[in-house]
C-alpha cells in the first residue's frame, strides 16, 4: 500500500498506459458483457481502494462485488482455491497480496497471466516476467498513535515497551497470516539487532517481552479500536496510518511516526485468478488501475505506485499529491525485504509465533 511535479492528465482522461493508449475496446465491451468484477480484502480506507473501485465502476459500467474487506492475504488465495469450480459471487477475480504470496500462488496454478499496457514501466524486480503477478504499490511501517490518549507517543520500538503502554499496543493483523503483520515482526528484529530481514528470532523474543509485560493487546488493531482508544497504538503501513489520520481530520488526533530504526518498506502485488468468473472484466481492472490515473488514485492514499518513478520522468505528478507524502529523509534507513527473505521470515514466524510470543492475535 505511494505517494514533483505538474498534472497533466486528468481523471476524466480516458487514456490507458503510460502514453496514452486507449483500453482495448473489445476489452471493454467484453468485460461490460460480463457485467461484474470480484473484489476481494480491499478495505475502502486502504490506499485509497474506496475511490479507485468507485471510480472504476462508474468509468465502465461495472458492477463491484466486494468480499471480506479485511481479509488477509492468506485468506485471499484460500478463496481462490475454495471457489475453483464456483462462477458466483463468492469467487474472486482478482487479488491484492503481499509479495511472496504471488510466487507460491502460481506453483498452486491459481493465477492467470496477462500483461498490461504499461508493463514496459513496472519495475522487472516487482514482476513475474511471465506477467502472472506483478507490484502495485509499496510503503514503510509506522507507529499510528491516537495522541489524544497518549501524550508522549513512542518515537523508537524500544519506546513501546515501556511500562506507560501497558495495555496499549496492538498489531494491525495476525503475524502467521498476515503479510503487513509479518513484516512488522521483520522490522522489529532489525530494531533489535538482527543483520538480515529473515533472521526474525530478535522480533519474536521482541513481542514475547511486550506480551509478557502486558502491553500487547491480542486483537487485531483496526481504525474503531484505535479511534475509541481500545487499541491506541499500531504500527502499519504508512499509507493506511496517513489515510486514518485524514478521515478522523483530527477527532481524535493522530500521529504517524516512522521510527529511527526498523523502518521496513514493502510492496504489494496485484494478480488475476486462474478461475476468475469475470476475466475481461478482471483484466480491464489491472488496464484501469495500471493506467496513469488509477496510479495516481493509489498515489492520492499515500500508497507509492509501482510506475512512480516513470510517472516522475514524465512530470505526471501533481504537486499538491507529492506535498503530502512524509519526507523522504523518514525512509532513509528503508530495507525492502526480498521475496526469499519474507518466505524465509514468514516460515518461521508462523511456525515460533505460538511457542514464543504465545498471543493468539483475533479479529475483534
């Protein structure tokens, strides 16, 4: 889940790609006949998913079936394999998961492959050359602290262990399961020692001293429980911490730091099941969103798109969107973790979660 420069289209452009390409017709009267395009673990708040799905809808005439905004990535590719030989409205056409998801959906034979009109500009280190999956944004972890109840809100990981947040920190997802929540495991080890992203025994011992200190509440951090001060603190991408601080426009205030140290980028990916219902109309979707303006609808959510530096080159970034993302001196000490690195750290944070940490993380 993005973030100088004059606009030079605007949204109502209709053009596709990085130069103007129009989407293919028969693309578009083909998905129009479909008339439905499944969604799925898209969260309206997220990287500004609420008005790129709109604005998709309206654009083409296509219906949006929306399935368990908050899911997981985990439970996005479990949906695929559910509905392998189901057509109806539980089966999704397309997914957005964390990176190393892609690589083992299409050993499963889940994924479809198709390539964009601006795959040319997506970055080859974020793609399967065969155009099975490829990146869609990516951002850095940061603290989101509700300032009205925390008055001295926590600038470094070591901060939050601190006697004061007991009872106050919670992850913004599952750590066996979820890709963001995962990733925040990898940031604290590099916080606290580690030298690699998939040498993740640091942030195990890390969470298991906050569980057993009582500062970690065992729910899964969402905006109502930061909001209502049931879970003021979380660390998540720095996209979704931006967007909430917007939405709640101060009621309460919100704070989003990006620590000293353990500061963790990662990148998104978008792909098409293999058994989409609707694959034309999932197609136009990855045309749509790939486009310069659905970029820049990821951009206007503080999510950095994949075509970024492409779109920077050729001065397609509006000004008042580049003035409101972070400096970029807070993503100095970035590391992107690779995707052997995050299969490495999932593996073992899924497997030592239970044994170390011992806090069983449930949806509210």
């Amino acid at each position: 889940m993005k973030r100088a420069i004059v606009l030079v289209v605007a949204l109502a452009v209709v053009a596709f790609g990085a130069f103007g390409q129009a989407a293919p017709k028969a693309l578009v009267a083909a998905a129009q006949k479909e008339g439905q395009l499944t969604v799925i673990a898209l969260p309206h708040d997220w990287v500004n998913y609420g008005e790129m799905i709109s604005a998709f809808s309206a654009k083409y005439n296509i219906k949006v079936n929306e399935l368990n905004p908050d899911g997981s990535s985990a439970e996005e590719i479990e949906a695929i394999k559910a509905n392998k030989g189901n057509t109806g409205p539980q089966a999704p056409d397309v997914i957005d998961v964390g990176l190393k998801f892609g690589p083992e959906a299409v050993a499963a034979g889940l994924l479809a492959p198709y390539k964009v009109s601006t795959w040319a500009s997506i970055p080859d280190s974020v793609k399967d050359k065969d155009g099975y999956w490829y990146g869609d944004y990516y951002g850095a972890l940061a603290f989101e602290v509700n300032a009205d109840i925390i008055k001295n809100p926590p600038k470094t990981w070591a901060d939050l262990l601190k006697p004061e947040f007991k009872g106050k920190f919670a992850l913004a997802g599952d750590p066996r399961i979820s890709a963001q929540a995962y990733m925040t495991v990898i940031a604290a080890s590099l916080a606290n020692g580690a030298k690699s992203p998939d040498d993740v025994g640091a942030g195990l011992q890390y969470f298991a001293k906050m569980n057993k200190a009582g500062n970690l509440v065992p729910l899964i951090a969402v905006t109502g429980t930061l909001a209502s001060g049931e879970t003021p603190i979380t660390i998540e991408w720095d996209y979704n911490a931006l967007a909430n601080r917007d939405k709640l426009a101060g009621n309460p205030n919100i704070q989003v730091i990006v620590p000293d140290s353990g500061v963790v980028a990662g990148v998104y990916i978008q792909a098409i099941s293999a058994f989409a219902p609707h694959p034309n109309a999932a197609k136009l979707w990855m045309e749509y969103i790939y486009s310069d303006e659905g970029q820049l609808l990821w951009l206007k959510g503080y999510g950095h798109p994949v075509r970024y530096n492409d779109m920077a080159k050729r001065n397609a970034i509006p000004a008042d969107l580049a003035a409101k993302l972070p400096p970029a001196a807070a993503y100095a000490k970035a590391v992107f973790p690779s995707l052997a690195q995050q299969g490495a750290a999932s593996k073992a944070i899924a497997e030592g979660w239970d044994k170390i940490v011992g806090a069983d993380i449930q949806k509210k």
